[in-house]
C-alpha cells in the first residue's frame, strides 16, 4: 500500500472515530476532527505532512519509482 493511501485511511479512520467520540462521549472531541481537517488543509499546500515523515522513518509505504508504474499518481509529481 502506498503512504499516500496510508495516510487517507489514518486521516479517514481518526475523523470517523473522533466524530463517534464525540456523539457518545463528549463534543470536546470536535477538536480532534478540526486538527485532522486543518492538517489535510495545510498539507494540501505546502506539502508538509507530520504523518508522512513518520511513515518516511518507519520505512512503510514504500518509495515512489520503486517497482511501480510512472503513471501512478504518486510518482508523477
């Protein structure tokens, strides 16, 4: 699995899970949502993203070229 896709499930999960949190538990969790938003908002521009580097560091996800086709949208930035 690429990082890029990594990194929309672990966005995807955290919101739905911090969205249940917060209908069963406490609205404070709302902000956990809103941090994940703004990150996605933020990376979207400057292409800095703390997950990335982690996953980066980790060596999971794999490196972009490394056996996949050019045409993936992860190799052709």
């Amino acid at each position: 699995m690429k990082r890029e896709s990594i990194i929309r499930l672990f966005a995807g999960t955290v919101i739905l899970a911090s969205l249940a949190l917060a209908h069963y538990h406490s609205l404070n969790w709302l902000w956990v949502t809103a941090f994940v938003g703004f990150n996605l908002l933020q990376s979207s521009f400057t292409k800095f993203c703390p997950l990335e580097i982690i996953l980066k560091k980790l060596g999971v996800g794999g490196s972009c070229g490394a056996g996949e086709q050019s045409g993936d949208s992860c190799c052709t930035r």
